[in-house]
C-alpha cells in the first residue's frame, strides 16, 4: 500500500467519527502522492521544483496517474502547484478507488436497501496495516495526518523528520493548508457582511 492510500483508509476511519474538511483532506494526499513518487523515483525534488524522472509504472493506478501528470518542461512545477493542481477533488478520487477495489464501502441505508451512506473501509488486511502504521506514529503519515486534520502531530514526529526533500513537502503541504484555512476564513467573513447588508445592520 502506498503512504496516499493508508491516508485515505486513515481518513475514512476518521470521517465516520467526525467531519473533516475534504479540501485539506485532498491537499495532504496530493502530498502523500508527491512522497510516493520520490520514493518510485518518479520525480525527484530540487529546491522547490519538481523534476520528473523517466516515467514507469508503479502498479498503482492512482499513483501512476499522478506520475502521468507531471509537467515535463522546463521551468517545471513548484511543489506548491503541484499540491494545488493535483490535490483538486483528490479525495473523492482516492474514496471512489478504494470502493472500486473493495477496500471501502457505503452501508446500507436502513429503511431503504441501497448503499446510500458515507463510505467506510472495510475491515481487511490494507485497513490494519494503515492504522498501525497510524498508531506507530510515523513521521511521515503522522506529519500528514495532522496536516489533514486527523490528529495532532507531535513533537517527535517532526524531529524525526530528518530527509530534506520530505521535509519540504510536508511543509509545502502544512503551508497550502493554512492558506486554504485563511480562505474560509476570508470568505465566511465576506458572507457575514454580505447578509449583514440584507438585513440593514
């Protein structure tokens, strides 16, 4: 399994807990993603550039896509793009994948017999494997994890974090959440105003 999809089983976990904001659930796999293919080789990071690689297949549909869409001209993509581009609707990408390969699935609506819930992973061998890698604290999940609002990340998994390529991807990721953060804000208090001025306040 790849670090995007144990986030993904991960955030579904967590979803039927509590809502999470899909938006940064999307930019923290967009992330996972960019950590998957340095480790195929795929791309490689300078500064904040993404280089790609000679391009071969993971195995991983998902992953393989991500791969395909690298840009391969100069002046290449910044990470930050990169995360922005690819992480649109990522989450729904990564929730339809795993239903398609039985590794997540709707319950059955209780009046009517359809699979109408929200999606769920389904206790398997891929399930076990992302909460313990979850529950070891590693750096790189946990980092990833916190950035999507699973959990708290914590010291210790930052120290740990010691590859600077990593670390540069994860912060991009921690930065494009932020700014996504601060654009809710924006907004909401734009739409406050807004109805503010309908009401006569």
């Amino acid at each position: 399994m790849t670090t995007a999809q144990d986030l993904a089983i991960v955030a579904l976990s967590a979803a039927a807990r509590r809502p999470l904001e899909q938006g940064d659930l999307s930019l923290a796999l967009a992330g996972a993603e960019m950590l998957d293919l340095i480790q195929a080789r795929a791309l490689v990071v300078e500064g904040d550039r993404i280089l790609p690689s000679a391009q071969s297949p993971t195995g991983e549909r998902m992953l393989d896509e991500a791969a395909s869409s690298l840009v391969r001209q100069e002046p290449y993509e910044s990470v930050e793009d990169w995360l922005w581009r690819r992480g649109r609707g990522l989450f729904s990408a990564y929730v339809a994948d795993l239903e398609r390969v039985g590794l997540a699935t709707r319950p059955r609506g209780r009046l009517i017999p359809l699979r109408t819930g929200r999606p769920v992973p389904v206790d398997s061998p891929a399930r076990r494997s992302a909460e313990e890698r979850r529950a070891s604290g590693e750096p790189v999940l946990a980092t990833l994890a916190a950035a999507a609002g699973i959990q708290e990340v914590s010291d210790d998994a930052a120290a740990d974090l010691d590859d600077e390529k990593v670390a540069t991807v994860l912060a991009a990721v921690g930065g494009a959440v932020m700014e996504l953060e601060a654009l809710r804000q924006r907004r909401a208090i734009e739409n406050a105003a807004f109805d503010n001025v309908w009401r006569g306040q």
